[in-house]
C-alpha cells in the first residue's frame, strides 16, 4: 500500500488545479490527495506525487540513472564528462562487483583523465542531496565515503565524479511528448525568443534518439559560453 505523504505536493496540487479548469474529474486516494486519478479522453491517468504516467518504464530508468543518460547522449550533445564509480563493498545476490584493488585503480584512472575542482555526487539521487564540490583528492574520497555509507537513507552503490562547469545561466526546461513547453530560470519564465529558439536547437538531438513523454531538462549556459546539459528528471518538481 502507497503511505501517504505528511502533506500535499505542489505538483499534486498544481494538477488538481489543472484538472479543475480543464473540467476534469479528480479522484484521490490517500488523505493528502498525493495519489490522484484524472479521468480524460476516456482514459484513467494515474499521477503518485512526482510521478506521470507518461513516461516508459526504460526512459524513467534511464533519466534516473545519470551515469546512463550520459553514457547514451554524450557523442551528440554537450554534457560535462562523467565518470561512474561503484562502491568498492557493493555486492548483489552474494556476487562482488567490485574490491577494493580495483576501486583504487579506476579512481586513479578517472583523475587522471578529468581536472580539480570537479564534482562529486551519488547516480541515482535528486536535488542536490550528496553533492560536493572537491578540489583535492583527500576531499573525492570523502565525498564517496558519504556517498557509499550504508547505513545513511541517502546510500548509493553508484556515484558520478564530474567536470566542473563554472555557471553563468541555468535552466529548466519542461518538455512533454518530445516538444518543449516551459523555459524558466530563476522561477521566471523564459519568453525571449532568442534564447528560446538557442535552447531548442540545442535539445533536438536528445529527441531522436529517445522518447521524452515528460521530463524536465537541466540545462546550464557556462561562463566559457557553452550551453551543457546537466541531466534529464523524469519527475520534475514545481515546488
């Protein structure tokens, strides 16, 4: 059974709005009305807290999976290098997939290959938990000692050591069924259609190759110029 959250969503709560001013039926099914029900086109669309249901099930893994998303978009748009690392005691039905030896080994490989300061942060988690900016060796293994701690909620078996990209500009961009419908930075829309029509350009490529049903795009403009997708969140959060 779904446990409720203590208190309602925004984007549960944006929806329902929605829904009201479309002339939608709503039906919740938990006291915060965090798991909702809207019944349109003669469908029932399910939405529990951030998550839609219009995202295939390999597009939500892969968004979730940071070290995948960069892996399959890397060759065809700008994205700061990344690079995976397992936790050295990880282990999966019994079976190691990695030790210690070749922790080190693969460490030494990635910073080798990648310069200080640069980021450190777990795969699969969201908004910021676990991120730590490192300018020396002796602060990456902290950052992963953190990360690989199992006794903490916020454990990963996977982090991501990254380049570093100075900010300039930063957005959200909000696309739905592989179109953009929402720019905003800094809680504010973005209705120059300059920028606009840069950022558009720059996402195209991530459309043909996958199916976006809805998602929201992080997306930085660095003080070099460049613009750099961070990472792809299949369930964006309004608050």
């Amino acid at each position: 059974m779904l446990s409720p959250m203590t208190l309602q969503v925004t984007n549960t709560r944006c929806l329902i709005e929605a829904s009201k001013r479309l002339g939608l039926t709503t039906v919740a099914y938990d006291p915060n009305d965090n798991f909702i029900c809207i019944k349109a086109g003669g469908k029932n669309l399910f939405f529990a807290n951030y998550s839609t249901p219009f995202n295939t099930n390999s597009f939500s893994k892969i968004s979730r999976d940071k070290e995948l998303t960069y892996l399959l978009l890397k060759d065809m748009i700008r994205m700061p290098k990344t690079f995976g690392v397992f936790d050295p005691n990880y282990s999966e039905d019994g079976e190691i997939k990695n030790n210690k030896e070749q922790f080190s080994e693969n460490l030494r490989k990635i910073l080798n290959q990648i310069n200080f300061p640069l980021v450190v942060k777990p795969n699969s988690l969201s908004r910021g938990t676990n991120f730590s900016l490192c300018k020396r060796e002796e602060e990456v293994l902290s950052a992963l000692e953190k990360i690989f701690n199992r006794n903490s909620r916020h454990y990963d078996f996977v982090a991501l050591l990254q380049e570093y990209v100075e900010v300039a500009e930063e957005y959200r961009v909000i696309v739905y069924k592989n179109e953009i419908i929402l720019i905003y930075n800094l809680y504010k829309e973005i209705k120059t259609e300059i920028m606009k029509a840069e950022i558009e350009t720059f996402t195209k490529p991530i459309f043909g190759v996958i199916d976006i049903g809805f998602a929201g795009l992080d997306i930085i403009v660095g003080k070099d110029g460049q613009m750099y997708l961070l990472e792809i969140n299949a369930e964006p959060g309004f608050a």
